[in-house]
C-alpha cells in the first residue's frame, strides 16, 4: 500500500469549524438512516425518556414549584412523604444508567458504521450492545467516582449541583471515552487516555458539546419531569387527564431525539478528532480501496487521486 498523504495539522483546524463540521456531519448521518435510528430510540431511549421524566430531582422538577394542584393524584402512595413507585430510587437510577449505556453502545456502533457508509442494520447493532456494554461499565466506573457523590449526607441539591460541575470538568477530556470504549473495543483506562489524547487539540469544542446538549436536557427535564407525580381532575375525565398525557409524551419524544442527536455527535466528533490527527487516512483507504479496479500499467499512479471521467455517447 502506498504511504498515506500527510495530514492536516491538527491546530490548522479551529474549534468553531470542527463543531461546525461535526454538527452538520450528525444530521446528514441522522437523516439518511432516520428509520433505523426511529427503531433504536423506540426500543431503548423512549423508555429511558419516560423512566428519566419519572424520577424525581429537586434541580429539575418544575412542578414540584407549584403553588395550585388538582385534588386527585395519578398514584396514590401509602405514604405520601415516600417516593410514589413502588421500586426504590437508586434502582430505578441504576436501570436508567444501564439503559444510557445500551443506547449508547448500539447508537455508537450504527454511528460509525454509517460514517464509512456501511449498511447500518438494526440487529447488528443490537448484537454489539452486549460486549460494548460491559466495556462501558467498566471504563465508567473508573472513570466516574463523582457518582458517588449523591451516596454522601449532603443536601440533594448541592450533591446534584456538585455532579453536574464535576462533569462540565471533565468533559473536555473525557468525554470521547465512550465512543473509544465502543468503536476501538477498549475498556479501563485506555479510553479515557484516548480521549485525552484525541481532544489536546478539541477541548473547547468537546466543552461546548456538552453544555449544548446538556442544557437542553435539563431543560427538557425541567419542564417536563415529575410525570409520576402529577395531579389531575377525575371528575373532568379525558379533558382533566388529557395535559398530563400531552406533557408525557412530549417531554419524552423531545428527551429522546436530544439524547440520540448526542449519542451520535459524540461518536462524529471522535472521528473528526481522529481525523485531525491523521488517523483516518489509511482507514478510509483501506475501506474503499477494493471499489476501484487497478490496471497493471496504473502502478506508477498516485492511488490516493481517484479521476472521474465522464463518456458521452
């Protein structure tokens, strides 16, 4: 194989062009495979959406605010101080967490086989969840002692405010662990050093990622979480349940497409990092060399400079 071309300098490339760049890249890869990414989120983020609108936390809960509440309640507790599901707290974060890691390594691995315009099929992507996930825990676990946090006797509020600074943190430089836990099958610390690796240059862009998609989220759940504890008039029938089902299901379809639309940005902007160093140049060789059918006197021919010739009849 002949010698890649030399690549473009990674500070030849500002960060608004590579957020640019990677934005405009996740919507032509969103929508030209809409009904496979339709069936990912139906299966694995709508019920995260719902379950996340059901928890309850005191920095997202704009009904908790309330002053006016209708007398009837969708769930009626034994206790009205506990928490109305009848499944403890921390197991319902623990399956939500799962659930974002499944969704994540299924959306990871459709993301980047539609980057090299592979067929992206709906099974295999289910296929890979299993080892991807178990990698993802791991590298999570090593990589997220922040989680344990909400476990310490401090207010909700502060250990929530104190997670969410501890992620605007480390964003800029772990926030490519996932997408290298998943595309490169590395687990632990090789991810996270990957990440850092890949963003020396992408920082800024990888921060403002994050707080794009971040403060949509929370925004999302602000103004539609608390859907468990929700109040409705009985005696209006459909017309006193109709605002909470609304709320339901939009807060849901908006938190499912936001999450998605994350998912995959994440996985573009680790293969435009990796572009930048100059990572991708044999890859893509590789991937669409055996398109192209060589002639024995081709040999002395530059491979990399594909000409289109267009014969008239």
């Amino acid at each position: 194989m002949d010698t890649p071309p030399p690549s473009l300098p990674p500070s030849a490339l500002l960060w608004p062009d590579l957020l640019a760049g990677a934005a405009s890249s996740t919507c032509r890869l969103v929508a030209a495979h809409s009904r496979h990414f339709l069936a990912l989120s139906s299966l694995l983020l709508l019920p995260l959406a719902l379950l996340l609108l059901a928890l309850p936390c005191p920095l997202f809960s704009a009904s908790a605010s309330s002053a006016a509440s209708p007398p009837v309640h969708l769930r009626v507790p034994q206790d009205p101080s506990r928490y109305p599901l009848p499944i403890p707290l921390p197991l319902l974060a623990l399956a939500a967490a799962l659930l974002y890691l499944a969704a994540f390594a299924a959306a990871a691995a459709s993301a980047h086989a539609g980057f090299f315009g592979r067929p992206v099929r709906l099974l295999a992507s289910l296929r890979s969840v299993p080892a991807s996930l178990l990698r993802l825990i791991l590298t999570a676990i090593l990589a997220s002692p922040l989680a344990l946090l909400p476990l310490l006797p401090l207010p909700a509020a502060l250990g929530a405010a104190l997670l969410v600074l501890g992620f605007i943190l480390l964003s800029p430089f772990w926030s490519l662990a996932g997408a290298a836990a998943v595309v490169e099958s590395a687990t632990g610390f090789t991810p996270l050093r990957r990440s850092c690796q890949l963003l020396s240059t992408a920082r800024l862009a990888a921060l403002s990622s994050f707080l794009v998609f971040a403060a949509g989220i929370g925004v999302t759940l602000w103004g539609f979480g608390g859907v468990a504890a929700e109040r409705y008039d009985a005696g209006a029938g459909w017309a006193g349940m109709a605002p909470v089902v609304v709320k339901a299901v939009a807060g849901t379809a908006l938190l499912a497409v936001m999450m998605l639309y994350g998912m995959v940005a994440n996985v573009v902007l680790y293969m435009h990092c990796r572009a930048m160093h100059g990572e991708l140049t044999g890859e893509i060789y590789n991937e669409f060399a055996n398109m192209y059918v060589f002639l024995p006197y081709d040999d002395g021919k530059d491979r990399h400079v594909v000409s289109v010739v267009t014969v008239w009849p």
